[in-house]
C-alpha cells in the first residue's frame, strides 16, 4: 500500500509541473517572451519532474526487490 501512496503522490506532482510547462509553452507558442522569474520557474519545474522520476524508478525496483543503484543515471539502465 505505501508504493501505491508513493505513486499516487508523484502522479500529482507530476500534473501540477507538467501543467506549469504547457502555461509556459503556451505563452512562448504565442510569441511572449518569459520573463526571469518564469524562465526560473521553467526550470525548477524540470528539475522536480526529473527528480520524481528518479525517485519513482527506485522505489520501483526497490519494491521489485532489485538493487537499487546510488547513481541517478543507472536507476534507468
């Protein structure tokens, strides 16, 4: 029950940034430039995205009680 908790929790924060992006993309697509709190804001939302999923795929192999690598890169090998 907890991964599924886990996966739940990270589905959402996946929505909220990916949300953010596509307001970002949409006010690019329009011909707006971001201003540098958006630009910053970009960013931070990638970063959170990236981190997510680095940390669903090692609880993932965690729960498949498979080693679960310290590097960010090998938990996607």
């Amino acid at each position: 029950m907890r991964l599924e908790l886990y996966q739940a929790e990270t589905s959402r924060i996946a929505k909220e940034q990916t949300a953010l992006l596509d307001e970002a993309q949409q006010t690019l697509a329009s011909g707006k430039k971001l201003s540098r709190l958006e630009e910053n804001g970009v960013l931070h939302a990638l970063q959170v995205l990236i981190e997510n999923s680095i940390g669903k795929s090692k609880h993932i192999l965690k729960a498949a009680n498979e080693p679960v690598p310290v590097s960010a890169y090998d938990a996607f090998l």
